[in-house]
C-alpha cells in the first residue's frame, strides 16, 4: 500500500511539473510584459536557442561530473544527439521555415497533432506505455485546439506546404518524445544528467551553425543580457525539467505540453485584458483540458502491468 501511494504521489508531482512546464512556455509569449526593456531581445532566435541549449548543457554535465556518470557507448552518443535535433532543432527549424506561409495560430493548431501521433507510435518506438482511450483523448485536444486556434484552408501552394512542413514538424517532436522516454527509462540519475547534457549540447550546436548560416548580420551579443536573464530564470529551468519528466511520465502525457502552453496563454490574456470570452473559445479549451487530463491519467490505473520509472 505505501508503495502503492509513493508511485501515485509520484506521479501527481509529474503533472505538476509538466503544468509547471507549461506555465514557463506560456511566459513567452508574455516577454514584452513581463522584461519590457528586452522585449524583442538582442539576439535572433536561432542564436538565442543555441544559447539556452549551451547553458542547459552545462549545468547537466556538472550535474553528471557530481554523480560520476559513466561516459556512454557510441550507440548511446547517437541516439542521445539524435533527441536533441529531433525534439529541439527540428521543430523549430521546420516551424520557421513555415512562418512566411502560416501564422503563429496556424502553427500553434496543427501543433495539436502531436500527442495524436504519440499515441500512434509510442508502442513501437517508446516504451510500450499507454492509457486506455488516449487516442480518443488526443483527438479531443487537437478539436479543442481548433476551437480556440481556428485554422483556415491553405489558399496556395506554399501555405499548403507550409501545413506540410508543421506537420513534420509536429511528427518529429513525438517521436523524439518517445524515444527519449524510451532511452531515460533504464537510466540511472547520473546519466540520466548526461544525456541531457549530450542532448542538449547537440542542440545548442545545430542551432549556433543555423544562426551562423542564417542571422551572422544580427547578432549583438554585446547587448545580450536581457536574453541571458530571460535564458536562466525561464528557458534553462523549463529545459532541465522537461528532462526531469522524462522516467515519470508516457510520451504522449509529455506532449500535452504543446496544447498546455498555448491554453495557459490564451487564459492569462483573458484575464489580463478582461475580455470578452465566446462560446466557441469556452468549448475548445474545456475540451483540452479534458483530453489532456485524461492523457495525464497514470497508465498503471488502466492495467499496464509496466510501471513508470520514479527514482
């Protein structure tokens, strides 16, 4: 029964730290009020995403050196550097391309497809973990997504391809999701801290080539401090913990936080602005809400014998 209870308490402080999660990538969307003096920061974005991911592989190699982790296998290297791309570099590289079709909305909508395709995949690339109706669940998230993020027909080619590439997007973070669940999940702490660093390391260096390539005439980095302070008080604590929730929770209870986000958004601007609430957006985000706490339901709770690892 104690044992019982710890994995259940266990699992209610993972979901607090994936909507703690949440909480620090809706402040992004919240810079120009929360830091108005760096509200468009010094850096381009691509640079600045290089710098949150050298940070945050800093701290988790010393955390690693601290725990005298054991240096990985070469096919572990790989597979470490290949989450980094595919859940950080990807998406985000993928997602800018498609900016100059789409809107940020448009995006933020098809982005709701992502713990649909968790669901899917997870069996065969994550570890096997899931809860009975999550398809159901992630369908209703992705209805809700559309009620708060209306997504309108491509009206050429390029934004039809534009969807393509956010589709693509969206794909590569759920699979990168859940082949990190998969990897963290046999992991001792210690190494857990070193995939992060590796991980992250490989994703602050695709990004420093992709602004070399793409922003070099638009770096002032002589002026990066609000981009720092940002970085350490916001973006570093969201990127460790999204690694922390790595052995506690599936990969598609990991994804809500791509609908989570945005909803925390949409309700702090409603209560910032006091504006008036439709119909429409009360639908969508109580049907996120519902589909996504259904996908944060413990697996356990639904007969799979295959518990998650809480240590």
């Amino acid at each position: 029964m104690v044992a019982g209870e710890a994995t259940a308490g266990g699992h209610r402080r993972a979901v607090a730290g994936l909507l703690a999660l949440s909480l620090l990538w809706a402040l992004g969307s919240l810079r120009r009020e929360i830091l108005p003096a760096a509200a468009n920061g010094a850096l381009p974005p691509m640079a600045r995403q290089a710098m949150v991911y050298a940070l945050a592989s800093v701290v988790a190699l010393a955390a690693a050196a601290s725990r005298r982790a054991a240096w990985p296998s070469s096919r572990q290297a790989w597979a470490w550097t290949g989450v980094g791309v595919g859940l950080f570099v990807l998406p985000a590289a993928l997602a800018a391309m498609a900016g100059t079709w789409i809107g940020a909305l448009e995006r933020v909508a098809i982005f709701s497809l992502t713990p649909v395709i968790a669901v899917v995949i997870e069996p065969h690339l994550g570890a096997g973990r899931t809860v009975r109706g999550g398809l159901q669940a992630s369908l209703l998230v992705v209805a809700g997504s559309l009620g708060i993020f209306p997504l309108d027909l491509p009206g050429s080619w390029q934004a039809g391809a534009a969807v393509g590439l956010v589709v693509l997007a969206a794909a590569s973070a759920a699979a990168a999701n859940c082949c990190a669940v998969r990897l963290a999940g046999g992991l001792a702490r210690g190494s857990l801290a070193a995939m992060a660093a590796l991980s992250t390391g490989a994703a602050a260096g695709c990004f420093a080539v992709l602004s070399a390539v793409t922003e070099r005439a638009a770096w002032r980095w002589q002026t990066a401090g609000g981009d720092l302070a940002w970085a350490v008080a916001i973006d570093l604590p969201a990127v460790l913990l999204l690694f922390w929730l790595l052995r506690r929770l599936t990969a598609a209870a990991m994804t809500t936080r791509f609908v989570l986000a945005p909803g925390i958004t949409v309700g702090i601007g409603i209560a910032l602005e006091q504006a008036a609430v439709t119909a429409r957006l009360w639908v969508g985000m109580a049907l996120v809400a519902a589909g996504a706490l259904w996908l944060l339901r413990r697996p356990e709770s639904e007969g799979d014998v295959s518990a998650l690892r809480l240590g």
